[in-house]
C-alpha cells in the first residue's frame, strides 16, 4: 500500500510540474545529438560511402541487396522538474529516458549518397521514429516493443520477387487479410505464426501514430494510430512445410501443410475471425486460416519485411 501511495504521489506531482512548473535538462542524449550534427554534414550526391563512415562510424545495419546502411545511437538523457507554487521552486526528479537515434542512407552505384535522413525518439514516445530513402524504410515503433524494422516499399515487389526466384531456396511470404469484425486494428492477425516450429512471427502491420490524416500511403488507420500492411517471408529448404497459426492474446491454433520447390514464392493471405466470449480475451478464441497461392503480380499497399529486433528476415542477398 505504501508503494503504492508514493507511486500516486509521483504521478499527481508530475501533473503539478505539466500544469504549473518547469522542467531543465540536466543529461543530454549527446551520442544522439553528435549522431545528427554529423549526419546532417552528408550531402546527396557529393558525399561518398568511405566519407560516411568516417562521419558516421561502421554501419550498424547494411545491406548490397538494397545498397543501404543505418547507423544508431544510442543514449540517455534526464529532466528535472520544478513546481513553481512555492518560493523557493520544489524540484521533482524524472526517471531517466532512452533515446535511439538512427541514420539511414542510400547509395547509387558509384558509392555515392543517394539519399540521407535522420531521426530520433525517447523510449515510449508514441510517434516513435519512421526514416525513408528510395525504397526503404527504417523504424522503431514508440508503442509495440517489436525493435528496429526494416522494410521494402510495395513498388520494390518485382525486384525483390526476381531476386527470389533466383534463389536455391523456396519462400513462404505471409500477410493478413483484415477482418470487418475486428475491434481494434489487426486484431485477427496472428501474431504467433511459425513454420515447422520455428520461431515465432507477429504478422501485424507496423505501428505509427499519425493523428490529423498524416498516415503514411497504404496505411490502415484507426483513431491517433494506423498500421502499415506488411508481407512477412520466411526462406525455406525445398520440400513439405506446416504453417501454424495462433495468437497471444487469444486462444486457438490451426496447422495447414504445403509444399514449395527451389525458386518458389509462396503467397500465404491469412484471415482470422475472433470468437468472442462473455468473460473477456483469455476465454476467446482466434480462428485463423491461410489461403496459400503463388506469388501475386502485385503486393498492394502491403510492404515487405526485411529485418525486426535483432535478425534479418531472410538472407540480405539471394544465395549464389
């Protein structure tokens, strides 16, 4: 109970301090805010790879499928507040914030900077950070901890397909099909699908906040937040595969068996309906079922999926 009465009266005093205090920055995010003035020295079409790196230091990300590389920083920083209805001002102390900086840039075939853009956010800022050159994007969700994401646009599709069907390995790409029904966006969409037991895939679109109709295009909005519609691949070997799909929020798990050759793009549109119950989520059921078919000529508004948290999706490159 004591625990919880101090947390109360942190939260009515940071009210206080919103309403009628002060804040001053007493840590700085300075590995961030070094990241940008140097990112911000890097021209289009003048400054070279080997002149970023210099700049930047070694990419954190990089890709010559894409001819991309990100750079991150990483840091904290901390506010003190004051409420300013006493004399002297009270001081409230404010928990520490992390803050990820990212620079993503794209280079034409001479090694040359095609394009450059850079971006920072707090830790639980709901806009989050969304960075995009060419036909690449890079961003960190401020409200699902999901990690960094990387995806391709929807116009990337017929380069991205070629380079699949040239490799030795067969692909399963999984998107969702939303439903009418859903409350809330991508609520029928697994977020727990896996091929042949493999580690789990959440097959939601990614996470903005853009309130005021500043979604990006394609996007599925529902009230301050809209998802971007993704293609999920997985590389598989040539042979017989089961696809299962299942929910953390809900109950239900279905399996469905196919088959892909050498070369193969698999397209698996999934629609889930959810089978509501009285006593809430933990009693209600997601029924899920994969229409899988060859590659479709388009992906729509859907983006492909590169990278999340800490691994590639697939090979950056097709294999030799």
């Amino acid at each position: 109970m004591a625990r919880l009465d101090i947390t109360m009266l942190l939260a009515a005093a940071a009210m206080l301090v919103s309403a009628c205090g002060v804040s001053l920055r007493v840590t700085r995010p300075k590995a961030v805010e070094e990241q940008a003035r140097r990112s911000a020295a890097i021209v289009a079409r003048e400054t070279t790879r080997s002149a970023v790196h210099a700049a930047l230091g070694a990419p954190w990300l990089a890709s010559r499928e894409w001819n991309i590389e990100a750079f991150r920083a990483d840091a904290e920083q901390r506010e003190i507040g004051f409420i300013v209805l006493f004399t002297p001002p009270i001081p409230i102390a404010a928990p520490r914030e992390h803050v990820t900086g990212f620079v993503l840039v794209s280079y034409a075939p001479d090694d040359v900077v095609a394009e450059v853009r850079a971006g920072s956010a707090p830790s639980g800022d709901p806009r989050g950070v969304l960075l995009r050159v060419g036909a690449v994007s890079l961003g960190i969700e401020g409200v699902e901890p999901r990690g960094a994401q990387l995806f391709a646009e929807a116009s990337a599709w017929p380069q991205w397909l070629a380079a699949r069907r040239a490799s030795h390995a067969c692909t399963l790409l999984l998107a969702c099909e939303p439903s009418a029904r859903d409350r809330w966006l991508d609520e029928s969409c697994p977020d727990r699908a896996s091929v042949d037991g493999a580690e789990a895939l959440d097959l939601r679109g990614y996470l903005v906040a853009c309130d005021g109709g500043n979604c990006p295009e394609g996007a599925r909005e529902g009230g301050s937040f809209a998802r971007i519609p993704l293609a999920v691949p997985v590389s598989l070997a040539p042979g017989s595969h089961v696809l299962a799909l299942a929910s953390s929020t809900y109950l239900g798990r279905s399996e469905q068996a196919f088959s892909c050759a050498a070369g193969n793009v698999r397209f698996a549109l999934v629609r889930g309906d959810v089978k509501r119950h009285w006593w809430g989520p933990s009693k209600s059921t997601l029924e899920a079922r994969a229409e899988i078919s060859d590659a479709p000529d388009s992906l729509g508004a859907r983006r492909i999926l590169l990278y999340r948290g800490a691994r590639w999706l697939m090979e950056p490159e097709p294999a030799p």
